[in-house]
C-alpha cells in the first residue's frame, strides 16, 4: 500500500487529558527559552503549506498518472481494451510503476551525495537560509517547465522530475533545521506537528486548484506547473521572515570551503561515539523511513499501474487522506510533547506494517482508498515526532549537518527500497508483489527505535 502525503488558530485540537490545546497557545513564548516571533513560526509552517503542493501534484498524484497514462510507451493491449505500460527490457517488461520506482531510486542517490555537504556548508557560512532559498526557488522553477510536456516526452518528464525532487528534498532539510532554534524543547514537537498539518492541508487545497485547472483547460502540463507556482508563491514568507542562522565557530584554516565542508561530514561520521544516541536515531531512521519514502512516493503509481485509477479517483483519495493526515499530525504533536516522541514514532511504525501487509486483499480504488485512511491517520505522527527527536538528539554546534544526516539517512537507503520493488516488479512483471519488499524496513526500523534514548522534558501542564 502506498500513499503520498507530502489567521492564529483556526483549529483547536484535544490532547490525550481532555485540555484543549489552541494554535494560539503554541505561538506563545515559553519561559526559559526566547523563542521565535509568531510571524516566524507561522512563515516557517507556510514553507510546509507552500511545498506540499509540489508533494502532492509533482512529486505525488497528478505527475505519476500522467507520465504512465500519457508519456510512457504503450507495451501491450488486453483483448478487453486495456493499455499496459511501462519499458521493455529486452524480454522482460519493466511495469510503469517500476519506471517511477527507478526514478524515485536516482533522487534518492542525489540526494545522499549532496545533503551531508550542504549541511555542514550551512554550518560554516551560516548559509541556511540562502540554501532554502535557492533550493526552493530553482525546484519551483523546474517544476513549472511541465508545462512544455509532450505525450510520449517520459525522458525529458523524468529529468524534471528527477532535479526538481532532489531541489525539494535538499531545501527541506536546511527548513527542518530552524526548528530548535524557533521552538523552546518542550514545544518542537507540536510545531513540528502543526508544520505538517498545515503542510497536508495546503497540499490538498493546491491539489483541488490544480486539478480544476487541469480540467477547465484540458491539459494536465498546466495543472503540473501550477504546482512550481504554489511552491514559490507560499515560500516567500520564510524567504523575509526566518532569521539568520549563525556560522558555527571553528578553528581557523586555509582550506577551501568545500574541503572544510568534507572535513566536517568525515568528522562526524569519525564523532559516532561521540553523539551515539543521535547516530543510533539516524541508523533507525535511516531504515524505517525507507520503507515510509517508498509508500509516500510509489502510490499513487500503484493506483494507477495495478487498480487503473483516473485521475479524478486518485485527487478525491489523496484528498482524504490528506485531511485525516492533518487530523494524525497535529494531535500526535501533542501527544509527542506529552508522552514523547518515540511513543509516537513506535505506534505509529506499527499501523504502517498493518497497512501495508493489507495490500494482500486490495482489490478495487475503495478498498484502496480505505486503506489509505487509515494510512493518513499516522501519516504525519512518525514523520513529525521523527523530526521533533532529531531536534531534540542533535547537539547545537552541528545541528544543520546532523539535519543534513537526518536527510541523508532518510535518502541514502531509501535507494535501495524503490530499487528493490522495481525489481521485484519486474521479475514477477507484477507491481503487486515489489509491494512486499518495503515491509521488512519497517520492521527493522521498527526494532531498532526502541533502543533509541530520548531526553526527558520539562512535562506540559
């Protein structure tokens, strides 16, 4: 089973005592602790808002039912009328959602070269926010040149999606890094889980607009494109807003700042004992998430590939589960800040093994949607608390090239679980079988977090 997820307090959400717990409440100072200003906090969760929609029309729905539908080449034809397509390996049929499984596999590698780096650059030119910038900015711009595809155009498709997923994924990393510095500890983990609230709630409005667009003009490229415009229209808020990180002091040297930016990734690697409990978290992390990424990035490729979803069915599931991921987010927010975080990331892990064991039986977009649900229930709780841990765990004077790791260890495996069920896919020439190859992620990832240590709080009245 695979599923994307990607005004001061109009909601008010319960925590596990009954107290009801406002948006307001979280913007507020915390004793000890000189936190953020509200405009920042709320410009830091729009950076969520602004790139979910590119989550959910680029790199999640929309894109995925295009290039299969439209840009790869038809293969065969059943005798019911029924197109199958994907790539010809010699003999072997590679199916559609194997392509996007590969492609997938590609971003992930480049990311995991490129993160570590930037991370410590970050770190020695206080560049964090210039990266973000950049980052967001060249992506959006990539993704709003789907507006030129053509049908049958899948290579030059695939390029933008490849560049365009690594700019979000890199850009997302230096964003994760403002968290500790916007949010006193006792408080990370509810920002954390409001940023993907929000995030969910602005994917699925950008979805609706971009599938209206789609649809009133006939083309599904503009729809795509729509998507770079809301990515960069909604970051310009964090572009203002969000302070300076400063440069972390270090001895002085007469290397290049590459080479200083190597050094300091070796350095940490060579540090593991070091920070043990921080790199224990990462190896976990490193994983589960893979088995996470793969869900995220292959359903809505699977909906189309193996259930022959449209378009239409695939944004109204993706809508649902959208909301009910908004819902997970926000109240396992508070309950990380009240219980911890790795009680969320362990519940949480264990529904996703549920889920996707339930692959077996589906059948039909229903069944699949169902599925989906219960999927978007704990959607956003592990990523979140995930996010929140590493906040917590990594010390200040490496925080972005320890958020630099955090990306990489949620990318470097992540190769190999998409890889994996591509070929899978392909040996079987069946998609539903490589569905079986991300289980076993979540269960290591599962094992491995409950021997993570986390640091006790200050508890929430």
């Amino acid at each position: 089973m695979f599923i994307c997820g990607y005004s001061e307090h109009p909601f008010a959400i319960s925590d596990a005592s009954g107290i009801i717990l406002s948006m307001s409440e979280l913007l507020e100072n915390s004793e000890g602790f000189r936190e953020a200003t509200r405009a920042q906090k709320i410009a830091w969760m729009l950076y969520d808002w602004a790139n979910s929609g590119f989550g959910l029309i680029i790199a999640g729905v929309m894109f995925s039912n295009y290039f299969i539908s439209d840009l790869l080449p038809v293969v065969s034809t059943s005798a019911e009328g029924i197109e199958k397509r994907g790539l010809m390996l010699g003999s072997r049929l590679m199916p559609a959602s194997a392509v996007i499984g590969v492609m997938t596999s590609i971003v992930a590698l480049l990311v995991t070269l490129t993160a570590p780096v930037l991370g410590a650059l970050a770190d020695l030119r206080g560049w964090s926010k210039g990266l973000l910038m950049l980052t967001a900015t060249l992506g959006s711009v990539l993704a709003m040149t789907s507006l030129f595809l053509q049908p049958g155009q899948w290579v030059l498709a695939a390029i933008i999606y490849i560049l365009s997923s690594v700019c979000f994924a890199t850009s997302v990393a230096f964003y994760n890094a403002f968290l500790p510095v916007l949010a006193s500890p006792e408080k990370q983990g509810r920002l954390s889980g409001w940023g993907f609230g929000v995030g969910y709630i602005g994917g699925a409005v950008a979805l609706v607009f971009a599938g209206i667009i789609a649809a009133k003009s006939g083309s599904t490229p503009l729809g795509l494109a729509f998507g770079g415009v809301w990515w960069l229209v909604f970051s310009i808020p964090a572009f203002f807003l969000l302070p300076r990180l400063a440069p972390v002091v270090v001895e002085a040297s007469d290397r290049s700042i590459l080479a200083q930016s190597f050094g300091r990734v070796i350095k940490t690697f060579f540090n593991v004992k070091r920070y043990k409990t921080l790199f224990l978290f990462l190896l976990a992390f490193l994983v589960y998430s893979n088995g996470l990424d793969s869900v995220i990035n292959l359903s809505p490729a699977f909906g189309t590939d193996v259930l022959k979803m449209s378009q239409s069915q695939l944004i109204v599931m993706f809508l649902i589960v959208q909301f009910v991921a908004f819902v997970g987010a926000t109240v396992f927010g508070y309950v990380a800040d009240r219980y911890g975080n790795k009680v969320v990331i362990v519940s949480n892990l264990v529904v996703w093994c549920v889920a996707v064991l339930g692959v077996a039986f589906v059948q039909t977009p229903m069944q699949f949607t169902l599925l989906g649900g219960m999927i978007g229930l704990v959607l956003g709780g592990v990523q979140s608390s995930s996010r929140a841990l590493m906040a917590s765990l990594a010390p200040a004077e490496i925080r972005n090239e320890a958020f630099g790791l955090f990306s990489l260890s949620g990318k470097a495996i992540s190769v190999f679980g998409p890889l994996l069920f591509s070929v899978a896919a392909t040996a079987s020439e069946d998609a539903r079988t490589g569905v079986f190859a991300v289980l076993p992620f979540l269960v290591i990832g599962l094992i491995m977090i409950f021997f993570v240590k986390e640091p006790r709080k200050v508890p929430n009245p």
